[in-house]
C-alpha cells in the first residue's frame, strides 16, 4: 500500500517514532533523520504552545494522528465536540494518516482513563461500524482501526478479532492499523497461534504497522503479558513482524515507546532495526516466488 503525506514524500517504505514530550526539544533541535513521527492528538486540541510546536514539528517531518479518545465502541455514539477538535488538527497538520482503537472509553459523557475492551458480536460491529463511518465523513478521509491487546474474552462474542475487524473494513472502507505486539500479547495471554492470526488478516486492507515491548508477569502460574509499551521490542515481536510484512508488504511502521523512555537515539535505533527487519522480510518474499 503506497501512501505520501502532504509533503509529497512516499513513506510507505519508512519507519517512524512515536512524539513523545522529553524528546520534542532535541527533535526540533537537531531534526535526526527518522520516517515520520506519530503523536496521540489529544494531547495538542487545546492549541497554545504544545499546538505550534507540533506545527513547528510538522515542518520537517510526515505525521500520523494516533486518537486515544474517539470511543469507537460506545454506543450513545460518538463525542461530536471532541471529533471537531480531531477535525480541526487535521485540516491543520494534514496527517498522511488518522487511527484510532477498536474499544470504549465514554459512558454518559464521562471520559474513562482505559481503552476498554468490546464483545465481538453484530450488536457491536453495527455500532463500531456506525460510528466509524461519522468519522470518517468528518474528516473526509479514511481512518485505520487498531486491533487491541486482550486480557479477557466476553462469552457473548460470536465472531472472532480478525473476521470482525475484516467485517469493519468491508463496511466502512477503513483500514487496519495491525499492532504485531497486541497480537503476540494476546496470542501469549490466550495460548493462541499469533501467525495464524496474522493470516486471518485480508492483506489489502493493513495501512500501517505498530511494534513496541510488553511487560511479563505471571497469575494463577501461567504467563501474562501487558501492553504497557515500556520496554524494547522482543525477539517474538520481531520474527513476528517479518511475517507481517511478508503477508502485507511494506507499510508506515511505527516504534511505540511510551513508558520507561529511553534516550532518542535508543529509540532511533529500534526504528532503524525494523527497517533492516522489514527490508530481509520482502526480500526474501521477491527470492521465494
């Protein structure tokens, strides 16, 4: 999938960051050559100082909105003062793509500090479904939903992640945005086939990659891992994402390092690797054919 931003530069070969506050200064700085560079909008819809300096940001690199407040699962539908904020920094930073999580975080106006997990069944893709399509009227555009990391499974769902989030798509005409660590984490958590998974995917319909560490623990002595987004990528996470570029082909990556945050050129160097990585994937995939 071939996808450039506003700036005319193709970045489906590239491989970005997540924006985080200790780094924005040595960003702006010393513009260190990564491929782009994702930032949750919430964190920028009130303007002021934090707004100009995405703006200023914007200048030298592509940027990916990654929405954490949308609540694409409540059913009392979505917030319509919080997407015009959403519709505003769009317009105004002209992302070359806008996500968003497949869960609740809104009941009766009230904002939950948690991405919180759905039960798969039709009653909930008619509702995702609908307010996906709110979304994307607008802001004019097509948006990519995350799969999310699972700790539970509600006994009322019917029909499995990768066939509802393929249902999504085919209604909609959104993307996916495929995190390769919530798969392998929910694989882990449920003694599930992560590569099965992967090929449950319809390949025409992943826009953008998201690979990040995990913290293991145990409960009741079997393993259990969280998707706290605190740790360097895993040597599973890798060999997994091999397999998600071999099956989808190159797409905007993104490294997501939120908690425990290392020093820029760590997190630089873990973006250079999955390029390396995604680079052996599809070229062992042109040898093999």
């Amino acid at each position: 999938m071939d996808r450039a931003d506003g700036m005319g530069k193709t970045i489906a070969t590239k491989v970005g960051v997540g924006l985080r506050a200790p780094h924005l200064t040595e960003i702006l700085t010393t513009h260190p050559p990564v491929g782009w560079l994702e930032v949750h909008p919430e964190n920028y819809m009130g303007g002021g100082p934090a707004r100009a300096r995405l703006l200023a940001v914007r200048e030298h690199y592509p940027l990916s909105l990654h929405g954490v407040g949308l609540s694409l699962g409540s059913a009392e539908g979505v917030d319509r003062t919080h997407l015009g904020h959403l519709k505003a920094l769009v317009a105004e930073t002209e992302p070359f793509a806008v996500s968003e999580h497949l869960s609740w975080s809104v009941n009766e106006g009230i904002y939950l500090n948690d991405l919180l997990p759905l039960p798969y069944t039709e009653e909930t893709l008619d509702v995702v479904s609908r307010n996906v399509a709110i979304v994307q009227e607008s802001l004019g555009r097509a948006i990519l939903v995350e799969n999310p990391s699972a700790y539970l499974r509600f006994s009322t769902s019917s029909i499995p992640e990768p066939e509802f989030l393929a249902a999504l798509a085919r209604r909609t005409g959104c993307g996916l945005l495929c995190d390769v660590n919530n798969v392998y984490v929910s694989a882990v958590n449920f003694g599930l086939d992560a590569a099965a998974y992967l090929k449950r995917i319809p390949r025409d319909i992943v826009g953008e990659i998201h690979l990040a560490g995990h913290f293991k623990t145990e409960r009741r002595g079997r393993p259990l891992l969280i998707d706290d987004h605190g740790a360097a990528v895993c040597d599973e996470v890798w060999a997994l994402y091999s397999q998600a570029v071999d099956r989808f082909g190159m797409v905007p990556s993104l490294i997501e390092w939120d908690k425990n945050l290392p020093a820029l050129p760590e997190l630089l160097a873990e973006a250079r690797k999955a390029g390396k990585i995604a680079a052996s994937a599809l070229l062992a995939n042109v040898e093999a054919r």
